[in-house]
C-alpha cells in the first residue's frame, strides 16, 4: 500500500512539472512574441527613414535591431533549452502542441494560439526587411549616381581642340565641332 502511494505521489510531481514547464513555455513564448512585435516596428521605423532619405537616424534603428536580434537569440535559446528538457529534443511548436495533447491538453489552445500568432508575425516582417532592402538598393544607385554628377562636375577639364588644331578655351560650345571662320 505504502509503495502504491509512493508511485502517486511521483505520477502528481511529474504532472505538475510539466505543468510547470508548460507554463515556462507560455511565457517564453509570449516573450519571443513581444520580441518579434518590435522588431516589426522597428522594420517599419527604418523603412519610413528610407524613404525620407533620413541617413543620421539609421544608425540609431540598426543599433537598436541589432541589441533586439541578441534578445530573440537569448529567448529562442531559453525556449529550445526547455523543449529539451521537456521532451528530450529540440521542437517546433506543432511538436510541443502533440506534446501537450499527450501530457496537458489544456495547453493545446494556449500553444495553438501563440503559434498563430507568431506565423502571422513572421511573413510580416519579412516583407518589410524585403522593402528595406530594395529601398537600401535604391538609395545605393541614387548616391552612386550623384556621386559620378559631382565628380564629373568638380573633374579638371583637359583641353579641346577645334577643327583646325587650334585650342578651344570656352566653356560652354553650343557645335559639337567647332570651325574657324
């Protein structure tokens, strides 16, 4: 009777650790959620600063989604640390959802929402680090183009001559060839 009990009482423990850990998985996954949520803004503040050609402030958001990118590295560790733990792997979430029908389904909906959830995110902000992108192309082209107007502008002149081998000294010459009368 007292060895029967004894099994119990380890059954209820391993149950409530995994509620434990199912918990945990909540609020990483929550976290992780958050993280992503700024980093779309943060997307779309620098794609704003693109078009408006605001070059000083970029510095700024890249700083910023640099230091936010090593937060979702610490989280996305935390949460395939603990998917480990639980299951003995590293899981996706549609792993840990067949996981929580077989240990807690009352997780299943809260797991199912968070993924949802976090599928709908991630196209988003892909679309917009794709837009980034083209609008980074595109600044690249404008300034290489300015760049050849001024140093074409600012070039030293080298001497023309005219059809007649004389030189030709003024600036503007509306005759492509230029004939001594």
């Amino acid at each position: 009777m007292n060895k029967m009990f004894k099994k119990r009482v380890k059954i209820i423990k391993e149950l409530k650790m995994d509620t434990k850990q199912f918990k945990n998985l909540i609020e990483i996954l929550d976290k992780e959620f958050k993280a992503y949520s700024e980093l779309k803004e943060l997307f779309a503040e620098k794609r704003e600063l693109l078009k408006k050609s605001r070059s000083d402030d970029l510095g700024v958001i890249d700083n910023k989604i640099i230091a936010l990118n090593n937060k979702i590295k610490g989280v996305n560790k935390e949460r395939e640390d603990l998917a480990v733990t639980m299951t003995g792997k590293n899981c996706n979430m549609s792993e840990f959802i067949s996981f929580a029908q077989d240990n807690a389904p009352e997780y299943v909906e809260p797991l199912e929402e968070r993924k949802v959830k976090i599928c709908k995110l991630i196209p988003e902000i892909t679309l917009l680090n794709n837009q980034n992108v083209e609008l980074l192309k595109h600044g690249i082209i404008i300034t290489n183009k300015m760049l050849d107007t001024i140093i074409d502008a600012f070039a030293p002149q080298g001497s023309y001559y005219n059809g007649t081998g004389k030189q030709d000294t003024h600036d503007i010459d509306m005759w492509t060839i230029s004939e001594e009368i």
